[in-house]
C-alpha cells in the first residue's frame, strides 16, 4: 500500500508540474537530468532543483529480498510473453496515435541526421548494416531499461539505476556520462551554427581580432546570441520551439529530397561497397544518433499504460531508423565521397529547397540550447549553499561560465563530425548500449548464470566495448590531426 501511494504521489507531482514550461517532452528531459528518486520529491517546485548526484536517503532492496529471483522471472515471463496478433495491431495503433510516440521522437529528432550521409561516406555501402545492427542493440538496451525499472518500483531515474546496480560509484559514472555528454552535444550545436553560416554568407568579412577566423567569430556571435536564452528561468517559448525538432527533421529530409530529384543536383554518384579505414567514424556516427536512453525510465514512469512501453520504442526506432537511413542515402548519392558532415554544407544556397533546410537547420540548435545546458546549471548551483535570494545571480554566472566554455571548446575544436564521433563512441555508446546491459545483468543477477539471454547480452556488451575503444580511438586521431 505504501508503495502505491508513493507512486500515486509522483504521478500527481508529475502532473503538476508547472504548465508555462510548456511541452510535456521539456518536461520529461529535465526531469530526467534532476530527479534522483521519487522518495527525494516534496514539491514541484523542488524536482528541478535536485542535484543528480545527490545521495539517495534509502536504497530499494539493497539486500535482495526473499523471493527477489521469483520476481525477476515474473518480469521476464511478462516480457517475453507471446501476444496474439490483433492484440498486437491494437496495442500498436494505441501507441502509434499516443502523445507517447512524439515524446520519444522528441528526444530521437536532433541533429544527428545530418552526420548520416557522411557516416555512410566514410564506411561505404555495407556501413548502412552496422546502422541496423546498432539501432537493434540501442533498442534491446532500452528494453532492458524497462526491465530494470519493473524490477526495482524504487527507480525512477536512469541514475537510479547505475546506483541500484553499482552503488553510488554506478551512479556519480552515469552522472558523469550523461552531463559530458550533454555538454559536448551544445557544443557541437555552436560548431554546426557557426559552419552553416559561413556557408550561407561566404562572401561576408567579418572577423574579431586577429586570432579569431571569420568562421570561429561566426561561433562566438552564436555564443553571444544564446547567452540571454540561457539566463531566462523560463523556458516556454523556447521550449515549444524546440519540440519541433520532429517537423524540423521531416522538413530537411524533404527539402534535402527535392533538392536532389528537381533542383539540379540528381542522384548520381555510386560510392564505395565498404571503406574499412572509416568502418569506425561510421558507427560512432551511427551511434550518436541513438543517445536517447537516459530519458528513457522518466518516460516509462510518466506513461498511463507503461506496458505499452515496448510497442511505443518498437514504432519510433522503426521510423527514426528509416529516417536516418534515408538521409543517409540520399545524401551519399546526391554528393558521393564529397558530402561533408553536414550535409547541408553540400547545398547549393541559392536553391529556395536549399534554404528551407539550412535555415530550419539554424533555427532547431538555436533553441534547444538552453534546453540542452539546463540540467547542468541546475546541477552545478546545487553545488554551491546559497540562499533563495541569490540563487538567480548564480544561475546566470553558472549559465555565462557554460556558455564561454562552449565556444571555448568550438573554436578550438570547429570538427564537427570528429567531434560528434567522439561522442558517439565514448559517451553514446557507454550510455546508451553498455551500461543499460551491465545494469540488467547486476540488477536481476542473470550475470550469475548462462543462459541465451545473457549470452546475447554479452555479446552486445563486447560489440559495445569493441565499437567504444576503435572509435574512440579513431575520433581522438582524427581531431588531434587536424588541430
């Protein structure tokens, strides 16, 4: 009893959240980044305000309880248990016209669809079947998110689990992954502003200083113009913005097509069957288009009908992957090994098909960007004792640090997709492949046994640490090269 009201409490903090931040994916995605545990929640007012890396006042079963392995075959059973198939097509068409669907491709549509056709170049023709092969580990890892939730009610939060897993060093690691991640996506945000502009004003002189290039000075004006967006407490306008990454996606991806089958620009280059050398700047790039996971247990716990979870994740892999691969492959024959990594650098500007997308290409980054970096300053004036009174002077000083640390970083590293690779491959991958499986494994204690399961789970694991190490590996070389 007493847990069921605990969780009826949270879904009706939940629920009442403030209405002006908007959006109810916003919501989600700080929620994700601030709550530690729904045992930690007072007021709604509070859930933003709570450091990720907070102590936990009591920990689910840290011994595991009597009949905690009958539980877990209970999970599993429920899991893996066969559904008939109208039940099937009825549970889909649910999910399919749920809110719940948007919510995930919220977080899927970013601008990692612009790397595609260059992590197509890079690997050849074959590479697109290391993309399949990533998405379906990605999508395994989330169910085992799931499965990780059902088991321990306690879990809210992806943290949550790295500390039900590991203790508190799983979830200061988790912690640390997400917000680095996080940190570098802004910064790749600044770099993909400040490289579209120079592409679309090629003929504009205008530099600061005598250090600075004309494309790194087009950086710290992105910087300067997100500076204010940064310090506002709220994000509604922004955030409404925003929430049409989806539309964003679906408008480059056809603006993009129409360039190439009536503006002149055809679909006529053959490419390479596989590129070995590049095998690793492929999938680190794939990879990074699914960095999503750490959203994943606040979307399962804010959904009425969460055994619906599967069906939702099943439908918006299935279309962010077609998505991807599309892209992918229209900008790998529109362009062959020339695409850039952007594949909107490749447009010719002067085309109204052009434009569309560079423009809606400029406007997306621009207003996720205090969205992204959010979390961070809310974590970071956590770190500081202050009283109420100065905790907005602090928000500004924390969100003014971040953003010169962010264009610090992009002129010093202006690769974008070197840089979006490293991501990819270090912290997309950790995150959202490794450390979902390691967690199951500890969690439910299938790691103490060997059966097909766990052994799939191992070999995901390995497929992970391997795609981790040599693209790691590779991005580093790539960067350090071109400095």
């Amino acid at each position: 009893m007493g847990e069921r009201k605990s969780q009826s409490r949270l879904t009706a903090q939940f629920q009442a959240f403030p209405q002006t931040f908007a959006p109810a994916s916003l919501r989600l995605f700080l929620l994700s980044f601030s709550l530690p545990s729904y045992t930690h929640m007072e007021t709604h007012e509070h859930n933003l305000n709570v450091p990720l890396l907070a102590d936990k006042v009591q920990q689910w079963a840290s011994q595991q309880p009597i009949g905690f392995a009958q539980k877990v075959e209970e999970v599993e059973f429920l899991s893996s248990k066969p559904a008939s198939t109208a039940s099937m097509l009825s549970q889909l068409e649910g999910c399919v016209s749920s809110h719940n669907l948007i919510h995930f491709s919220f977080f899927y549509a970013g601008v990692g669809i612009l790397s595609t056709p260059y992590a197509l170049a890079s690997g050849g023709w074959l590479s697109l079947t290391l993309l399949f092969a990533i998405a379906i580990a990605a999508f395994y890892s989330g169910i085992l998110i799931q499965r990780c939730m059902d088991l321990d009610p306690s879990i809210r939060t992806y943290p949550d689990i790295g500390e039900r897993a590991f203790g508190k060093k799983g979830r200061l690691l988790i912690s640390v992954f997400m917000y680095v991640e996080l940190f570098l996506v802004a910064t790749g945000f600044l770099i993909l502003e400040g490289d579209n502009l120079h592409n679309i004003f090629p003929s504009m002189q205008f530099e600061i200083g005598s250090f600075l290039s004309r494309k790194q000075s087009l950086v710290v004006i992105v910087g300067l113009f997100v500076l204010p967006t940064v310090w506002v407490d709220s994000l509604s306008i922004l955030s409404y913005v925003s929430a049409s990454g989806v539309l964003a996606s679906g408008i480059i991806l056809i603006s993009i097509f129409w360039t190439g089958a009536f503006d002149g620009v055809g679909f006529q280059q053959k490419g390479r069957p596989v590129n070995w050398s590049g095998i690793p700047t492929a999938v680190s790039l794939y990879s990074f288009c699914y960095c999503a996971h750490p959203v994943f247990p606040t979307i399962y716990t804010s959904m009425k009908k969460n055994h619906q979870f599967s069906c939702v994740l099943v439908v918006c892999f299935i279309l962010c992957t077609i998505s991807y691969a599309a892209m992918a492959v229209m900008g790998y024959l529109m362009f062959g090994d020339a695409v850039e990594s952007q594949v909107t650098l490749n447009l010719p500007v002067e085309k109204l098909s052009s434009k569309i997308a560079i423009y809606t290409t400029l406007l997306n980054p621009i207003c996720k960007y205090a969205l992204m970096v959010t979390p961070i300053v809310n974590t970071a004036k956590q770190l500081f004792p202050c009283r109420s009174h100065t905790m907005r002077p602090l928000g500004i000083l924390v969100g003014t640090t971040l953003v010169l640390s962010n264009v610090f970083v992009a002129i010093c590293v202006p690769f974008f997709g070197y840089l979006m690779a490293l991501v990819g491959s270090f912290l997309s991958v950790t995150a959202s492949i490794i450390l979902p499986c390691l967690c199951y494994l500890k969690i439910s204690g299938s790691y103490r046994s060997i059966s097909y399961k766990s052994v799939m789970i191992w070999v995901i694991i390995l497929f992970g640490v391997a795609e981790a190490v040599f693209g790691t590996y590779t991005a580093l070389g790539q960067i350090l090269a071109h400095l």
